[in-house]
C-alpha cells in the first residue's frame, strides 16, 4: 500500500497567501442614547418566582433540596445583576408613599 501524503482543507500550493479577516470592533457598532432610552432596572422580591412557576424539578425525592439550592443560585445571580446595575447608574429602588 502507497501513503500519499493529503493536504490539509482549503490549503494551496505555492505560499502563505492567506486572505486576511475584516476587522472589526469586538463590542459592535456604538451605542446610542437617543435611539434607544436606557430604563432603570428594579430589584425582585422573590427571583425564583418564575422559575417555579414551571413547577417541581423532575428530581423524584430530591425535589425540595434542589428547589432550595435552586433558589439559593437564582439569589445571588440576582445580587450579582444588582451589583453590575449600580455600577452603571441604572438601579432603582421602589418607593413607598
């Protein structure tokens, strides 16, 4: 049996000539204020409450530890939003009058 040596795709005789990739900016096009009207955001309550509205994670005997540690992540992802909220001036706390 003959090996023949195999190319790698897309690799040409002759050279490097390799087109070079668009530059590009890594964040996108620039934001603008105007178009688009920054609202504050509002702290939740209860942060799972969504996600238990699905109901009961399929878990069979598990289900009210995961449910607690469930919640336990969606609280400090909610804090975690809440600090990155406040650093960009967008939190807002609800007021009772």
């Amino acid at each position: 049996m003959s090996s023949k040596r195999r190319r790698k795709p897309g690799a040409k005789g002759g050279g490097n000539q390799q087109k070079q990739p668009e530059v590009r900016d890594f964040w996108g096009e620039e934001f603008d204020a105007e178009l688009i009207p920054l609202r504050p955001i509002v702290p939740s309550h209860d942060p799972s409450t969504m996600v238990r509205s699905l109901g009961a994670p399929p878990l069979g005997a598990r289900d009210a530890a995961a449910e607690h540690y469930f919640a336990a992540v969606y609280d400090r992802a909610t804090g975690l939003a809440m600090a990155l909220a406040a650093t960009a001036d967008l939190l807002e706390f609800e007021t009772e009058e």
